[in-house]
C-alpha cells in the first residue's frame, strides 16, 4: 500500500481549502484568546476522539496551566499522549493528566472535587453515528450518553461552574431525521436549559475528514487488510479537517455568548460527493478502481485476483434509516449572525426552555424505556412529540448491515 498524507489529501481533494476556514478568525481574536485561556485550567471529556484531541491540540497553543483529559478510549488517550510528546516544540503544561473513566460515574466526580475547579470545561463525550440507532437497546445508549449524562454533568459542575462550558452537537440537529440527530437536537436544549446560571456555548458543523470511526478513517483499515470498500454513490457532504473540528470548537466555547449555537459557514459548492473522494483515495495510494456490482462481487475480488494494483469498490444507493441526503446548520426559525466571524455563523435565538421542562421530559423518556414492552418505534414517537421538527426516516434498514 502507497501510503499517503491524510492532511494533505484532506486540503487538495475534500476541502479545497489551503489554510484553515478559521485561519482568520484565530488571528482577529487571538489576543482575547490568550488572555482567557492563558494560565488557566482545562478540563476536556471525550477528548480522545477525533474532535475533543484536535481541541486539545487548539487550546495547547494558548498555554494554559492544567490540563485534565478524560475518556472511556483508554488507548485514545495513550495515542494522544504519545501525539502530544512526539510532536516538536509542543507545549504540554506540567499537570497534565488523563483518566480512562466515564464522566457519569462517582469516580469521575471525585476527581473534579478533588483536582479541580476547572475554568474551561469542554465535553465531547457523545453517540455520534447514525448507524448508533439500530434498535431500542443502541437508542437508550445514545439518549442516556447525549442527553441524560449531560444534564447530571451540568448539575453537577453547578456546584461550582466553570467560566466556560461547551458541548459538541452537530449539524444533524437542524430539522433531524435521525435520532441521533434529534437526541443532539434535545441535548442542545437541555444543555440551554442551564445558560442563564453559566455560560454555555455549542457548535454544529460538518463531517471531520477522517475522524474517528468514520467511512473515510476505515478505508485506512480495509486497504491494511487489503478488503474492499463499499460507499454510497448518491451521496454528499459538508467537510472540515480534523484540525478545523478543533479550532471551531474552541472559538465557540472561549468567544461565543451563553446560549449561541456556532457553524462553519460553507456553502453549496463546497459539498463532496464521497464517490469522488473515495475514486481520488484510492488513485492517490497508487490502486484503480474496480466497479463491483454488489458487495459479494467485491469481497471475492482477491480471492480470484493476486493483482493488488486494481482495488475493488462497491458504490451503492443509500437506503438506511435516519439517512439525509442534504446538510442544514439552521432552520428557517433561526435567527443567525453571518457577519460577527470570518469563518463561523452564529444562532442567537436557540431555544431555551425551563430546566423543569427538560426534567420532565427526561422523565418521560425514562419511564418508557423502563417499560417491558417497547420498541425502537415507541421512541421515535416520543421524541417527535418532544421534537416537533424531528421527521425520522426509517427504512428498516441499517448501516450495520452494510460493508
């Protein structure tokens, strides 16, 4: 296999972009960044995923004092460390510390009494894949890691809060029709439920180039293993590189107002067909692209061929539930700023309702789930009446049942 440079194939085949979308931003602000992040002390959940470490890498740059990284990826967190060590002229403050532990658990609380207060808390611990939603038992996952854990963190960090929290959403939560979706579309209004008492702040954006889990990050894996890869043909999308996925999210938790919503402001021709990106992939690590017709065709493919230039591909037609064929980072209710920042957008009317509502409304999701009979549809029904913009799409069909 031709190895190649993921962050450059990112700039010349994904994002057209030479500089980062915030390179800007960064500058403009980089003076009222220093002066809040300078010296103070950081604590980052979920920070071993794709997005929460290009966080770290973004808020490094600023030199803060301390630096508390927790994640459930124990070997996520050993990468990092390694990433953070290896990497010339990094600034790593001297308490530094990572802790393999769910933040919704006794441990984790301890810690935060005992090590902290933290000035900036950034939480990216979340369900974020569509393909999370294949049943009852996967969407009560994802609703208690979305929702229910980030109400009792809230809570609890209301003992003490932070200057500055943020929770990752994600553009799905515009008009979702996923319940991954619609679980980030509620996390959002749980999570401004708390805005007026600390300053909370989010941001939806675009698909990261290669993050973590995704379709792209695995065909590092299916060439390794020289398997074939599979990719919807019809489909296309918003991206922004790992390192962007970090720097918005930074901006938007140091610089954003209590209660605003941040995106990156991308337009229509900046969307990408995975089909292009899969074809310029697979030239770039010196294969051709085979067509299969379905997916046994491609999986016997090396079985009936030694020769390992042509690389199979299967390109099909999209049909999982919760699939959206188009991205949004608002709705028409929105009221949005596309003037304040170079690089991002800005809701300012997000909803907030009462944390007696969302008290009740978590009440209600639980006392279905703790129901003996119900299934994945008796959810989907009750979070439309939460969500009354939430159309889920279902089709019977998951991505697990897919290459």
């Amino acid at each position: 296999m031709q190895l190649i440079n993921i962050n450059n194939f990112i700039k010349e085949y994904i994002t057209h972009r030479e500089q980062s979308l915030f390179a800007g931003d960064l500058l403009e602000y980089n003076a009222e960044l220093s002066e809040k992040i300078y010296n103070k002390s950081v604590l980052v959940i979920g920070g071993a995923g794709t997005i929460g470490s290009s966080f770290v890498h973004a808020i490094l740059k600023f030199r803060p004092a301390k630096l508390y990284i927790v994640d459930t990826n124990e070997n996520g967190l050993t990468e990092l460390t390694r990433d953070l060590r290896s990497t010339e002229n990094q600034y790593i403050p001297v308490d530094y510390k990572t802790y393999p532990m769910d933040f919704a658990t006794d441990i984790f609380r301890k810690m935060v009494r005992n090590e902290g207060p933290f000035q900036i808390v950034a939480n990216f611990a979340a369900h974020k894949h569509v393909r999370s939603e294949k049943d009852k038992y996967s969407i009560e996952a994802m609703l208690g890691n979305n929702v229910f854990n980030a109400k009792q963190l809230l809570d609890f960090l209301s003992e003490n809060p932070p200057e500055h929290f943020f929770c990752v959403s994600t553009d799905k939560a515009a008009n979702p029709v996923n319940v991954m979706g619609a679980s980030k579309k509620l996390m959002e209004e749980t999570i401004m439920a708390y805005s007026t008492s600390m300053k909370i702040t989010t941001a939806r954006f675009a698909n990261v180039a290669f993050s973590n889990g995704s379709l792209l990050d695995g065909y590092i894996y299916r060439l390794m293993k020289q398997q074939p890869l599979a990719c919807p043909g019809d489909v296309k999308r918003f991206f922004v590189s790992p390192e962007e996925s970090g720097q918005i999210c930074l901006l938007a938790c140091i610089l954003g107002n209590s209660g605003e919503i941040y995106f990156p402001k991308l337009h229509d021709d900046q969307m990408v067909y995975f089909k292009d990106i899969t074809i310029n992939f697979l030239e770039q690590s010196g294969k051709t692209v085979i067509q299969a017709n379905t997916e046994e065709e491609a999986k016997a493919y090396f079985a009936d061929n030694e020769d390992s230039h042509n690389y199979p591909v299967y390109f099909f037609t999209s049909d999982t539930s919760g699939e959206k064929l188009y991205e949004e980072f608002y709705d028409a209710q929105d009221i949005v700023d596309l003037e304040l920042y170079q690089g991002m957008g800005v809701i300012k009317n997000a909803k907030v309702v009462t944390l007696a509502k969302i008290e009740t409304i978590i009440e209600k999701l639980k006392m279905l789930m703790q129901q003996s009979e119900y299934d994945k549809s008796d959810i989907v029904l009750a979070m439309k009446e939460i969500l009354p913009d939430f159309q889920h799409i279902e089709t019977g069909k998951s991505l697990d049942g897919k290459m």
